[in-house]
C-alpha cells in the first residue's frame, strides 16, 4: 500500500501455506498462492498508518528510553523489545525521524552529559568516560571528537577547567 507502513510489522502467522513456498517442485501459481497468503495475513493483522503522519508517541517513548539508559549498555535490540517493535522497524524510524542511527543517537547523549561533568570538574577523563557509559576511553575520546569537533582535554581548556587525569 503506498503511503502506508506497518505500525509494528509483527503478527501471528498461520503455518498453512508454509509447506507450500518449501516445495521446490511446486508450480509458479501454487508458489504465488502462497505468497499472497501470506501478504493477506499480514494486511489483516497489521494497523497501517500514513507514513507522512509523524507517531509522535513513538518518538517520545525513544527519547524517553535513550534519556534513562544512555549512561548503560543499551542496544537498539534491548529498545525494540522494550517497546515491542521488530529491530528493523525501530531502526528504520529513528534513523528516518531523527536524522541519525541509534548509535549515533545515544553517543549524543553521552556526549551531552560528559560536557557537564567536564565542566564540574570534579572527575577524570575515565572516570567521566565510564559514567557516560563508555566501555573504555579510546571510544569515549573518538565519539567526543566526532560530536564536538575537539577532544576532552581541549573542551576543558575552552571551559578552562583543570582537570588531571588520575
């Protein structure tokens, strides 16, 4: 349907017209049966929203999500189960509604809060890197350089705050 995508492509599928696809030997029509078998379930279990509607909800539920785990390990995996989306549907929409991968989404908000706690003063460049939810510094150095357009060390001199890394 054009205009239209899934509001979750996930449904209960009847095994009836399985055996039907599997079988190499089946004629082309018998294969098609099958198929629009299959399509006809899924329009029939399937709410189809316009894709120009933007499902302001969903997005919400994503922000909120990245907002109270970002400083954890967190996977676009763990997001779609949460919300009870299939993986790529989830991965489509926040690449296609926020202009960038979840990844991508997440370092953000790492970043964000590393530039506070930067700017506190308080703790080392580790320190700050494992906080914000880094495995390790290297990571946490290249996704600051990558947002910031500089690294740690130089953020804190602009803010020039001194701080040494224990």
């Amino acid at each position: 349907m054009k205009g239209k995508t899934a509001e979750s492509p996930i449904f209960e599928f009847q095994s009836d017209c399985i055996e039907q696809l599997i079988d190499i030997d089946a004629n082309p029509f018998t294969f098609k049966s099958a198929l629009y078998n299959i399509v006809g379930q899924f329009l029939n279990n399937c709410k189809l929203i316009n894709t120009t509607e933007e499902n302001l909800e969903l997005i919400e539920q994503i922000i909120s999500y990245v907002q109270n785990h970002f400083n954890q390990q967190i996977s676009l995996k763990d997001l779609s189960k949460k919300l009870g989306y299939h993986y790529n549907y989830i991965s489509s929409y926040i690449n296609k509604s926020l202009g960038t991968n979840f990844r991508s989404f997440v370092n953000m908000f790492r970043i964000d809060y590393a530039c506070k706690l930067i700017e506190d003063g308080q703790q080392s460049f580790t320190e700050i890197a494992h906080q914000c939810g880094f495995e390790n510094i290297r990571n946490f150095n290249r996704c600051f350089k990558l947002i910031k357009n500089c690294t740690p060390s130089e953020y804190a001199n602009t803010k020039r705050i001194n701080i040494l890394d224990k």
